[in-house]
C-alpha cells in the first residue's frame, strides 16, 4: 500500500520545515511505503529553494513548480502525479500526528480483508500546540463503512456547515481523488467544493475516530485583507454545491445554503470595510459589492447558527438603511487603523 502526502505550498517558508518533518518521521512496515509531493505554487520567500533542498535530500520527497496557480489547482497538480493507492493533505504550516499513517494502513487493510475497503476515509484533528481537543464531535459509528443511502448523513453535513471541509481530516483512495474539472486560480471555498465531490463519488465512506492531524490555528484574521476574487471563487463553489444538493436530493436545505451564502456577503463586507485600505477605495468596493446579484439575493437572508461575532456585527449594519451604515463602520475602522499606525511609530 503506498500513501501519497500531497503538500500545497505558497510563501510557507516559517512552517514549511516542520510539515515535512512530521511527515518523513512517520512509520510503516515492510508492506507500505509513502510519498511527499510538494505542489510549490508562486512562492516569492525562499519556499522553493527549501522545497529543492528536501526533495535532493530525500528519495520519498518530490517537489513541482507550478507558478501562482492557487491552492486548489495547486492540490489537484500533486495529485497528477501521485503514485500512491491512497491521497492524504497536508497544509504547510501542520503536522502530522505520529503513527498516523501506519494506523490507516492497518484499518484500511483490515476493511480490505472484510471485501468493503472505503474510498473516503474521515478522521479528526486537534489544534497543534493546543489541550488535544477535538476539531468536532462527529455522531458517525467509528470503523462503519457508509454506502447507499446511508451517505446522506455525510451529505447532509457537507451542505449544513463546514464541519467536513478541511481537506486534511481526510484519506481519499486515488480512483475519486482527481477532480477533472479546471478551476485555475480558486482560492476560497475549494475545500468545500472537493469535499462534496469526494463524498459524491465515494462508493464507501467510512469514519475513524482518532485525532490523526494537528492544525494550525490561521495567525492571520479572515479580514485582514480584501480580494475581489473571494466573492467570485465562492459563487463559482455556491453554484456547484446548488447542483450537488439538488442531485442528492436534499433541495429541503436549500434554505440552509441560502444562510450560508448570506455569512459569504457578510465576510465580504468585513475583508473590505476591517481591510488595510483607505477609506476611498473601501467606499468604492463596498459600491461595487452592493450593485452584485449574489448580493443583492443573498444578503439579507439570515446567518447559520455558527456565525462568528463578528460577521454577525456585520450583517446587522448590512441589513438596515440599505448598508449604508457600513461606510461609517469603514471609515471608523480605517481612522483607528491610521491611529494604531502613528501610535506604534512613536
């Protein structure tokens, strides 16, 4: 059996070191092996170079240069090019948990010796560094193999929230793992778009209830930045997963996605109006923003329960006086951005 670790990789030169290292050090029998594909994608730090330095050092370890072409098309390149039976993430700033892999091995063979072995494997993850709390409490029976109708409870879970999305509580079999379709440069939302693939295609799905990967807490806020193709990624996803839920027959969630396109506006809204730009160029997105179609439909629909606070915020000032109270908002957080700026140069 042979694993492939599929490692998308863009300026990821803090933490790059000690994903690797936690996946080199991982441990299999005689039986297995396991590959480490780094998908290096428009890296401007030293990224590539140490990406070279373990891929000469390392007969397990490849690396391909691709330029900036995203994180989704990033993942589907290593793919390509995998060997392996079975396709594992892991994000550059991550660890793998020790013994995680020779763990999966014996599951998936003793699932094998059974006749059942799944295509879609899910386990759990904690925050590394963190008290070994769980990413989520999954209600799935450990160990069963899910099929038929019985997926509609991973299903359901996909269209609901984003309790499965992240690519690395994944082991997907090679056969489903690669998505055909380009979508060259999606950068937000493609976890969720693969993830609905995957369990679409996925003849068995099976859950392990171990905590298998550590993941890193983003340093970084959602809104720390604006990107005008955050909105258009996510419509191209929305759009899919529309036709996902409709071919799974759970159209009785629609209104449930109609919730969660309502939080995308909602962050759209926060990247622009909590964004390093000036108060001119906030008033002009947030122009821009109100005169989109999604907006305009999906915008004042209510929020999902998992609603961050500050996307709530948000979405209050959205839905009263036509949003027009988020200039005032954009221009009272860009004052305080101009403040903290002259505080600090003192």
């Amino acid at each position: 059996m042979i694993f492939s670790i599929i490692v998308p990789v863009c300026n990821g030169e803090k933490y790059i070191r000690e994903a690797v290292d936690s996946a080199l050090a991982q441990q299999v029998n005689s039986e297995d092996m396991f590959e480490i594909i780094l998908s290096e994608n428009g890296s401007s730090d030293k990224t590539p170079e140490i990406c070279d330095e373990y891929a000469a050092a390392n007969d397990n370890v490849s690396v391909i240069h691709k330029g900036k072409i995203g994180l989704y098309q990033a993942r589907q390149e290593g793919i390509k090019v995998s060997k392996g039976d079975y396709i594992l993430a892991l994000d550059a700033d991550d660890k793998l948990v020790p013994g995680m892999l020779s763990k999966l091995a014996g599951l998936i063979r003793d699932y094998e010796k059974k006749g059942n072995a799944p295509e879609l494997i899910f386990f759990n993850a904690t925050e590394l560094d963190g008290d070994n709390t769980r990413l989520k409490d999954f209600s799935f029976t450990s160990g069963k193999i899910y099929s038929g109708d019985e997926k509609r409870a991973f299903k359901e879970l996909v269209l609901k929230g984003d309790y499965l999305n992240a690519m690395w509580i994944k082991c997907i079999h090679k056969s489903i793992a690669l998505i055909d379709v380009e979508r060259i440069g999606l950068n937000y939302g493609e976890d969720l778009l693969q993830t609905a693939e995957y369990v679409d295609r996925a003849d068995g799905i099976a859950y392990i209830d171990e905590i298998l990967y550590y993941y890193r807490r983003n340093e970084q806020s959602l809104t720390a930045s604006y990107n005008k193709a955050f909105l258009d990624n996510q419509k191209i996803v929305w759009g899919e997963i529309d036709r996902m839920g409709d071919k799974w027959g759970l159209t009785d969630l629609f209104d449930v996605l109609d919730k969660r396109k309502s939080l995308t506006c909602a962050i759209a809204v926060a990247k622009i109006v909590y964004s390093g730009l000036s108060y001119g160029q906030k008033k002009s997105k947030l122009s821009e923003l109100f005169s989109d179609d999604f907006y305009k439909k999906y915008s004042e629909t209510d929020l999902p329960c998992f609603a961050p606070e500050e996307d709530i915020h948000v979405h209050s000032l959205m839905t009263v006086n036509g949003g027009k109270n988020l200039y005032r908002e954009a221009f009272v957080s860009t004052v305080k951005t101009a403040i903290k700026r002259i505080v600090g140069r003192r």
